[in-house]
C-alpha cells in the first residue's frame, strides 16, 4: 500500500522551513548587535556566580578583562552556529538510529514489528540529507574565515594550543593531536555519513526486492547487512559522539558518553515513529497498524527514557561524588548557568514518561501517547541544548529566535523528506515472511 505525500503537509512542512529560516536571520541579527554595556552585565554576573569578586568600571581596562571580553565575543558569535548544531545532531541522530533500530529488528529475526519496518526506512531516508548537513557545517567549522573555521565550536582547532612555543600552549590538548586534528575530523566526518548513506541504501534496496522475489536468500542478506550495519553505527556512533559533541569540552571525557548520546537519539527515534504510525494509520495507509504495535512501541519509548534517565544519573552523580576538579567543571557550569534547563528536562525526559506511559492501557491510547512522543521529543531537544550550548557560548545563552529557527527549519526539513521518501515505498512488505504473524500480533496484556 502507498501513502500519498498531501499537499497539506507539503505546504506545512515548506511554511516550517520558511518560518524557520525568518526567525533564525532575524536572530542572527539580534545577536551580532549585542553591546558591550551588555556583555559586561553578562560577564559581571557570570563572576559573580563563580564566586570571584565581580568586575567594577576600572576593570575594563584590564589585560585579564580583556581576555575575557574577547573570549566572551567569540561566545556570542558562536550562538548561530550552536543553535543550528543542536536541531541537527537530533534530527541527524532521529534518522541513524532509526535505520539502527530497523536493522536490529531483522538481525533479531524480530515478527512484531515488521509492519512498522517501512516507517522506520522512511525516518532512516533523511540520512543522506541530515548527513551532508552536517558535513558541511564540520568544514565551516574547521576551515574558512581564518586558521579557526568560521566559528569557534571546536576551539582545539586554534592552532596556538598545541604550539609549545604560544602562550596559549594547552599540554591535554597537545596529548590529543593525533585525534583531534581538523583534517582526520573532516575524514572520519564523511566516514561516518557516507557508511550510514551506504547501508542505508542496501538495506532499503534489499527489503524493496524481497518485496518481489519473496526469496529466503534475499532475507538472508537483509539479515547479514543489517548486522553488518549494527557493527558499523556501534563504532561510529561512539566515534561522532567522540567528534562532534565531547570534544567541544576536550578537556573532559566520561566513559559513557556514547550510550547517554546514542540513547537521546534512539528515544526521540522511537517517539518519531509513534507519530508517523498514527498519522499513517488515520491516513489509511498502514491499516495493519493497531493497539499492540503501539503498545509494543510506546514499551520502547519508556523502557528507552528510564534508560537514558539510568545514564544521565550515573554520569552525574558519579563525577559530582568523587568531585575532582577537571571531571566537576563540566558539571560545574551547567549546574551555575543552566539550572533552568540542565535539571528540569528530567521532567519530559523522566518524570512524565514514567509517571504516564507505566500503564499498560496508556500505552494503547492514542492521544495520550502522540502527546508523551512530543514532550519527549521536547525533552531531548533540550538534552542537546545542555551539551552543546555550556562549551559553546556559555553564559550568552537563550531559547530565542536562534534556537526556535534553527529547529523550526531542521523539522520542516526532516517532516518533507522523511514524508515524501514514505510516500516512495511500499508500506506493507509482505515479502517479509515474518509480515502475517506481525499483522496478527496480539500482546497479551
């Protein structure tokens, strides 16, 4: 059965972008015409909560002042570039882990779920897109307006950290050149995007001639390659949490990084999923879908959010115990600049999944579910915030126009070519010979 792309949903999609791209330029706007009176108020406050003595009107005029004026303006110029990276790293996340999730259906020879598979494909499509976008804005960061990119994301590409002769000669830093260098970044960039293009490509090419042939070696291979692909993101995931998210705070590292960042993206995958199900279903186009699949996935969505909360926990209270300074700084600011939002996205990413979605009628309640999907897509939106935002502008933070553009314009995006990539395939794979015991899946509860 095919799904017709609506012109509705085009238009919403294409307003999204629009509106989106209106609102981040007038943002920009706004934040290159921040006045100094207003750093200052920022910079002052920002001491005052550190604990040091806070700056008077003398102070300006100082070496130490001015070092920090100046860091303070390549802060706010980052604030364009870090918006746009936290609606990416999500939606680019959503889509990978989506083919992830679908590939580990398969390899488990899984029956239940191969009514939604096609779902999942669809999500996975925006890869290729989400993926060269963030190709592009990795090389503006690492090469362009000066030795440093056009921004100051990834500050450990300044090449006076790793001169020994510079005074700015960062020893951690120098450790971690042969890693942490902008050519093998941009390398493993694209490393990274064209694999995830590739399996995508084979996996989507395999399942549509399974379609067809019905062949048990054709559902061999589907199981191969997606074991294959399991193998791949394994790697690198860990490495592009390594790439694009640690090492704007280089001199930290946490052993469980690449889970508590992989897990964001494969919660917000499945809510993804929830949501175009739903709609598919009131559209007619997935009428296999019913009650137990949502249950089952929704299961995933609360078993996926307690899992993240397990991460987030053990990360923090960890490092916050054993309190050694350069584990703790990384806490440290966000815990004094963004108590606003660091603690209360345990509210949409913990307290009200587990508090809503323990039932087991819940989780069969249509409405009740797509509202949890959004909260939860919400809630880890403002996960990315808190890890990109601290290392990036600092206290010059917001939730302004900046960061509602950005995201505004990535979901338009994402809502245009996942839709229209489903619109291209066959949402009942009864080439799958696991398609009729899915269709008739009941859970029992």
């Amino acid at each position: 059965m095919k799904y017709i792309f609506s012109s509705k949903l085009k238009l919403t999609s294409l307003v999204l972008i629009i509106v989106g791209l209106i609102a981040f330029g007038i943002g920009v706007y706004l934040n290159n015409n921040i006045s100094n009176a207003q750093i200052n108020t920022v910079l002052e406050h920002n001491e005052a909560l550190a604990g040091h003595q806070a700056m008077n009107s003398t102070y300006q005029s100082d070496a130490t002042h001015a070092e920090h004026f100046n860091h303070a303006l390549d802060q706010i110029h980052n604030r364009p570039w870090a918006a746009v990276l936290v609606s990416l790293m999500l939606f680019f996340g959503i889509s990978a882990t989506a083919l992830f999730f679908n590939s580990v259906q398969h390899a488990g020879h899984a029956g239940w779920s191969i009514v939604v598979t096609r779902v999942m494909e669809g999500i996975a499509s925006f890869i290729p897109v989400g993926g060269l976008a963030m190709v592009i804005f990795m090389v503006l960061s690492s090469y362009g307006s000066g030795d440093g990119g056009f921004n100051h994301i990834y500050h450990w590409m300044d090449p006076s950290l790793t001169d020994p002769k510079s005074p700015h000669f960062d020893l951690l830093i120098k450790s971690k050149e042969a890693f942490l260098n902008r050519p093998l970044f941009i390398i493993r960039a694209l490393v990274y995007v064209l694999g995830c293009v590739f399996f995508l490509w084979k996996i989507k090419s395999l399942t549509r001639k399974l379609d067809e042939t019905k062949a048990k070696s054709d559902h061999k291979s589907i199981y191969n390659w997606s074991v294959g692909f399991i193998v791949f993101f394994a790697l690198a995931s860990a490495a592009w949490a390594w790439d694009w998210l640690m090492s704007i705070d280089p001199h930290w590292y946490s052993t469980l990084y690449i889970w508590y960042t992989m897990i964001s993206c494969l919660v917000s995958s499945v809510a993804v999923m929830i949501l175009i199900s739903l709609y598919l279903k009131g559209q007619g186009s997935l009428p296999a879908f019913n009650n137990n699949h949502l249950h089952d996935l929704t299961k995933f969505l609360f078993g996926f959010s307690l899992l993240w909360s397990y991460l987030w926990f053990a990360q923090f209270m960890l490092y916050w115990y054993a309190n050694i300074p350069e584990e703790v700084v990384y806490f440290f600011g966000r815990y004094k600049l963004y108590n606003a939002t660091y603690f209360t996205m345990l509210i949409p990413n913990l307290v009200l999944p587990f508090l809503i979605l323990v039932s087991s009628k819940i989780k069969r309640n249509a409405t009740i579910v797509a509202v949890m999907a959004c909260v939860v897509i919400f809630g880890h939106l403002v996960d990315f915030f808190n890890i990109i935002m601290p290392g990036t502008v600092g206290a010059f933070w917001g939730f302004g126009l900046l960061e509602i553009g950005a995201f505004l314009f990535f979901l338009g995006l994402f809502m245009f070519v996942v839709m229209y990539s489903i619109s291209k395939l066959n949402l009942e794979p009864k080439g799958n010979p696991f398609y009729h015991e899915s269709e008739i899946y009941e859970y029992p509860f």
